[in-house]
C-alpha cells in the first residue's frame, strides 16, 4: 500500500505529469540498482518467489513475466528477477533503429487503471540491443524473451526479411522470441496476422529457439482460429495473448476525455477479452499451444483466472505501472498453487 499511497503520487508528478517522463525516470533508477549487487539482493531477499514450471522447452523460476515494452532496450535487465519477475521479456525491438512517434504518446488513465500508447517501437535497433545483451556482466538468472517487431521503413512486403535481420542478430542471446504481428501503432503491421503474411514469417522463423506470436484481442474468433491454424503448421512454441486494443469499452467516465487519444488501450479494461482469448486460444488447439497470458492483471486474481483459462504463463505491465512491486510477488504466489495446463479435446468446428 505505500507504493499505492505515496510512491506512485510521487512518480505520477514526474515531469508535470508526463507519464513517459515518469517511465524513464523509473528506469534510469533502476539501472542504477542493476549495478548494485547489495542492492539488488535486498530485492531478491524482499520478492523472489520460487514457483518453477517448464513450458515450451524453457524453464521459469515462476510464471510472472515483465511484458515486453517496460524495458524495450534492456537498460534496467537485473532488477527485474530481482522484483520477482520469472522471466523478462525485452523489446519490441525492428531491424534499424527509430524513434518512434511524436511525443506526447503514452496516456495514463487511473480511474480505470489503463494505459494508451502509441509509442511506435522506439528502440535503438536490434544491433544495439545484442551488444547491450552481450556485455552483462553475469548471466540474468531467468529466461529472457525478445520481441520482434517490423521496423517503419520497411515495406509490409519486405517485413520477412526485416525480422530475420533482428533474429539473426539476437539469435545468441534469447530464450525465446516472440513475433509481434499485432501492435496497433506501426501502419499496417496488423495484416501481418493473415495467413498468407504470417505463414512466410514463420517458415522463416521458426528453428532452434522458441517462437511465439503476439496477438491482437480485436481479432474475431475465426480469424483467431485461423492464425493458429498457421502457429501449429508451422511449428510456432506458443502464443502470447493478448496485445493492447483499439477498443475503449469499460473506462471510467472520469478517463473519458483521454478516450479520443489514438494508439492502443492496456490494463483494466482489457481484463475479460484477454482473458477470453486466452480460453478461446486453448479450447481450439486443445491445449497443444502453450500460452502467455497478458492484459489487465492488476491483481493476483486476474492472473489465477487466466491460468484457469489455459494459460500457462503470465506478464504484467500496466498493473505493475497501478500496483508496484508487491504485484509479481504476490501473483507469483498464487500462481505456486496453479496447475500447469493439460491438453484438451479441441473445439469441433
């Protein structure tokens, strides 16, 4: 509660207010820390929960992960596991380096305890991000995800190509890398969840490490069923569900005047539909996809109804942005008495 009381009013006041002011406030501060190895074991002391499953071939110290976008860079990597984070997932991050869109771009929303962003993938390129990666000090003691995302300038024809120039680079370095086909802020990158589009991307992908494609929670059932008809041809480890959403249902009247903001919505209001994907996901593949379960868990609750759903993994990002570093911990262990999902008959279509 004091994070809630006091540091979040603290860290919302940054910069006037600018919730991307306060992002990188927090984490330059936490780069520091990760330099601090007394510091960093305090942490440990404080949140590690030790809740260890086995999916996809890799093996999770416990099954709350940081989503990708809070460390894009991967500037602030050991103080994650020392918040009580299973795993990290780094990025998204493109072949050449890029900005981003124009600021301001990230919205808090707290009454509905939201988020709305329309960053655009600003990362320093997947070059950069592999050097970073290489010079750590010491391994991170948990599984690292990269995500891969297509760069702006790239045509959506040439998109292939220009995410196996970022895996070719990263390759070394990640655990498992997830293929972001599904973010509303890069023109056109959505269409890259058709069949033929994801179909290309994932004969080129998919080989000696897991891959996982990123999907949208706007997407209907049908075209939900057909994506993983491709993942499952084509030999993808799992899904991760869900992206942030177009959609602006169930936000508090007070956030109503932030609702026009263009760019995707994450937290609260995400809750049921990621959820429902998530069970929908696993109903049709009949448990043979294994599942990261992410949007609007904001408290341990919310994530013990996504691994009922078939999820067999969980990420936090705006829930840890409301509710702070008690959250990995205590979602961690309610996830210690979570059964890992079992296959099921699929549903008959």
């Amino acid at each position: 509660m004091m994070f809630e009381g006091t540091v979040r009013r603290g860290l919302f006041r940054v910069g006037k207010g600018d919730a991307e002011a306060a992002h990188e406030f927090t984490l330059r501060r936490l780069a520091a820390m990760s330099r601090m190895p007394v510091a960093l074991a305090a942490l440990r002391a404080r949140y590690a929960v030790a809740a260890p499953r086995t999916v996809f071939g890799v093996r999770f110290p416990n099954p709350v992960g940081l989503a990708a976008g809070m460390d894009k860079d991967g500037m602030a990597l050991p103080a994650w596991p020392a918040l009580g984070f299973g795993f990290v997932e780094v990025g998204t991050v493109t072949a050449h380096p890029q900005p981003g869109n124009p600021r301001p771009r990230l919205f808090r929303l707290p009454d509905s305890e939201a988020v709305i962003n329309r960053m655009g993938f600003n990362n320093a390129g997947a070059e950069a991000l592999a050097a970073r990666l290489a010079a750590l000090p010491r391994p991170l003691g948990v599984p690292l995800g990269i995500s891969l995302g297509k760069s702006k300038v790239t045509p959506l024809d040439d998109a292939v190509a220009d995410y196996q120039a970022s895996y070719r680079a990263l390759r070394g370095q990640g655990d498992y890398f997830a293929v972001n086909v599904s973010s509303p802020n890069t023109p056109g990158l959505r269409a890259l969840q058709d069949r033929d589009h994801l179909d290309a991307l994932l004969a080129a992908l998919v080989g000696e490490k897991p891959v996982l494609v990123k999907i949208a929670p706007d997407l209907t059932e049908p075209a939900i069923a057909e994506l993983l008809e491709v993942c499952l041809a084509r030999g993808a480890a799992g899904v991760i569900a869900t992206n942030t959403t177009l959609s602006r249902d169930g936000l508090a009247p007070t956030d109503q005047p932030r609702a026009g903001e263009t760019g995707g919505l994450s937290g609260r209001p995400l809750t049921d539909r990621a959820r429902q994907v998530v069970a929908f996901v696993h109903r049709e593949t009949g448990g043979r996809l294994p599942i990261i379960g992410v949007g609007g868990i904001v408290q341990p609750d919310d994530a013990t109804r996504m691994f009922d759903a078939g999820a067999s993994l969980v990420q936090l990002y705006t829930g840890f942005i409301y509710r702070g570093p008690a959250l990995p911990r205590a979602v961690a262990r309610a996830a210690s008495t979570a059964p890992t999902p079992s296959p099921t008959p699929p549903t008959p279509r």
